[in-house]
C-alpha cells in the first residue's frame, strides 16, 4: 500500500482521517474522494505521481474513517469544506493544490471559495461546475426529456429513514451495485473490500445519505453564483462513459474558469480506480511539483 494507514486528526469541527505520502516537504496536493468511497480511492493513482508532491488525503465527514455526526446542516457541502480547511489548518498547510471527484470535487470547489487566495491549482473530476448554471440547467432538460431512472439512487436516499433501515447488513450488495467499472474488468477487490469495512461503521447508511439530503439547499445556495470565475488554474478531467455525469455537464465550462484544460479519458464514473495510469498522467502534466524534485 502507497498511502499510509489512516491517521485520526482531532480538530475544532470534530475528529476526522486522512492518508498521506510522498514527499514530506514537497508541494501539498490535498486529494478529496466522492460518494460512496474513501480516501483510499486515491491509492491506485497515488504512486503513479511525480516526485516532488506531498500527497494529503482526507476522508470527508460521515464516511471513509472520519466521524459520523448526527444532523443533516453538517454535510451541506460548504459545511464539509470547512472541515477539510480546519484539517489543513491543524496540520499547519498553507498553500496547496486541490484534486476532487464526485463529491468531492463539490467540496473542492467550495474549499476554493473559501480560501481562493491558497488554492494554487485546482482538478475537478466527474462533477458539476458549481457557477455552471447554463451547463447545468441543459443537463435538467435532458435528464428529464429522457426519463430519471438512473438517478433512483438519489431518490432513494433523500427519504427520510429508508437509507437506514435498509442499507445496514446489506453494505456489499449496496456497494457492489455502484461500483463498478465500464470496461467489463472487476472493480479492484482491494478499494471495494475497503469501503464495505467503512460502510459498516455504525451510522454510515444515514450520514452517507445526507450528501444527498443537503442538495436542494446547496443547489440553492449555487444558484446564487452565476457569473463568478475561478482565478486559480484549473483542469477538469472526465470519464466519458459515466452514466450520472453526462456530457452537457461540460457545455459553456469554459466560462466559468480564467484558465481551464478538459481532459477526456474512456472511462466511467470511477476513473480513478479504472484507469489510473491515464488519470495520473494528466495529474502529472497539470499539478506543479517542488522545483527541487
């Protein structure tokens, strides 16, 4: 394993996990995972990096080994990168480069409003653009010109209590319906293993829940955004087989970024652990290493 084991940070939000490697004193890369993963997802892609970076990954709250906190307000997604700041204050990181994928690439996004000032360089990886707002209404109409049924999940878990009733003892059949990749190959056996243990921590089926439970009121909060633009430099890299992230999700992406390279791998919604060669290579062309290294 690359990553180390995860390591328990107390801070003033509450007690949260997170692995690190690579180089100690090189340039931070904070790695943020999606749902229903952990910071482990970043392993496949991690050794494959250049030299040079320090790699943080942190596990969010309500999943991976971080707490799980009773009350919905806590995983609005503003909420959660708060958390992730007050992780990197801890650890006395300043500056740093941000990766995120699926949610966590919302997180990401909400980190670089928070602090733009120390986001050097930002990935966002089959995700919405948070100020895409035309981007995103286009990917309304389409959803529901063709019918929603492949966002059941979503529906499922916004309802109250039915997440916790059913999901618990029936975490591997749960998982093991998302999971998967789109080129016909298993699922790494390792990752999957990982996050059943995770999703077995008592409470998982409801604070995995509310990231969804917290949408309407993010979305509301997003819609306010229209017009603003990421100062730092960006990449976005997408998986052209994912299911969930259509394509209109990148329509007018270019305006919301001063600067912003797409990258398109064949790949579906779990990029990182399908292709991670590909996933690292872009990292590699994009993220700044230690001058030094």
């Amino acid at each position: 394993m690359y990553l180390s084991n995860p390591l328990p940070i107390e801070t003033s939000r509450g007690r949260f996990s997170y692995r690190e490697s690579g180089d100690l004193w090189g340039e931070t890369v904070v790695m943020i995972h999606g749902w229903p993963e952990s910071s482990y997802c970043w392993e496949p892609v991690a050794p494959r990096l250049k030299t040079g970076l320090r790699i943080l990954a942190v596990d969010l709250r309500g999943l991976g080994d971080s707490e799980r906190t009773a009350g919905v307000e806590h995983y609005l997604k503003q909420e959660l990168a708060r958390d992730v700041i007050e992780v990197l204050d801890q650890l006395e990181i300043q500056d740093f480069q941000l990766v995120g994928h699926d949610w966590g690439g919302i997180v990401a996004q909400e980190i670089a409003l928070a602090v733009p000032e120390r986001v050097r360089r930002m990935v966002i990886m089959n995700i919405a653009v948070i100020n895409n707002l035309r981007g995103n209404r286009e990917v309304i109409e389409k959803v529901r010109s063709e019918g929603a049924g492949t966002y059941w999940y979503q529906h499922f878990l916004q309802t109250p209590d039915l997440p916790e009733a059913m999901i618990p003892g029936n975490e591997a059949i749960w998982l093991g319906h998302f999971l998967k990749t789109s080129n016909r190959q298993p699922f790494p056996e390792d990752a999957l293993e990982e996050y059943i243990r995770t999703f077995r921590i008592p409470g998982t089926a409801g604070t995995s829940a509310n990231y969804y439970r917290t949408f309407r009121d993010d979305a509301q909060r997003w819609a306010t955004m229209e017009g603003h633009v990421w100062p730092m430099p960006s990449m976005y890299i997408y998986g052209k087989r994912d299911r969930i992230i259509i394509p209109e999700y990148l329509n007018h992406i270019e305006d919301c970024f001063d600067s912003i390279q797409v990258e398109q791998i064949e790949a579906g919604h779990f990029l990182q652990e399908e292709e991670p060669d590909k996933v690292a290579e872009r990292l590699n062309g994009f993220l700044e290493a230690a001058s030094n290294a």
